[in-house]
C-alpha cells in the first residue's frame, strides 16, 4: 500500500454524483477537452470542470450522465475557465478515461459512502 491516509482524511473528500447539464468545446485546452456543467442538486448547486475525455465521449452521450467528482477541491484555474470540481474516472494505459459513474440514477448531490 502507498502513501496510506486515515479514515477522517478520506472523510474530508466530499465525493458526490451530479448529472451533466452542459457541454461546450474548450478550444483553448491544451489537450483536446469539454467544458462540463454539473448540477449537484440544490444544496450545491451547478459547478463547472475541464475533462479530457474527447476521446471515448461525444457531447451528445455525456448530456445528463451522471457521473462522480470531487465537489470540495479548491477552484483551479485551467486556462480561461475557474474548474469548481473534479470528475473522477478511470485512465487506461493508453491515455483513455472511462468515467466513474453510479450503476443507477441517485439524486444529484448524494455524498459516495
């Protein structure tokens, strides 16, 4: 096992399902990329994020996926846009990243236990 963590430090990363609202191209990535918005639910509202995932996605089969990220990492600046969470997915030997996703739909903003 590498770089071991406690149970409350894995407890402060809020990881929580949201469906994707929007996406729009990001000509500016230096790596072909999306521009995604999640929404969260009410509680959390709708956050914006920066994924490399042009590959094995389509904006037509991302639009209302759910998918699972990181919703309580500081914004990052990545290029022009502020990224507000992180979508987490699984990145294969030859650079694809399949998303990490629930099996059935859940309510937006629902913590992964």
């Amino acid at each position: 096992m590498q770089n071991p963590i406690t149970w409350q430090e894995f407890q402060k990363i809020e990881l929580r399902v949201g469906t994707i609202v929007q996406v729009d191209d990001f000509p500016a990535a230096r790596n072909p990329a999306y521009i995604l918005q999640i929404d969260f639910g009410p509680d959390i509202g709708i956050k914006k994020s920066s994924a490399q995932i042009t590959k094995r996605y389509t904006k037509d089969t991302l639009m209302h996926r759910q998918v699972i990220c990181v919703t309580n990492f500081s914004p990052k600046q990545i290029g022009p846009i502020m990224s507000e969470c992180l979508i987490t997915g699984f990145v294969l030997d030859h650079g694809d990243v399949i998303l990490s996703q629930p099996e059935k739909p859940v309510p937006n903003g629902t913590r992964l236990a």
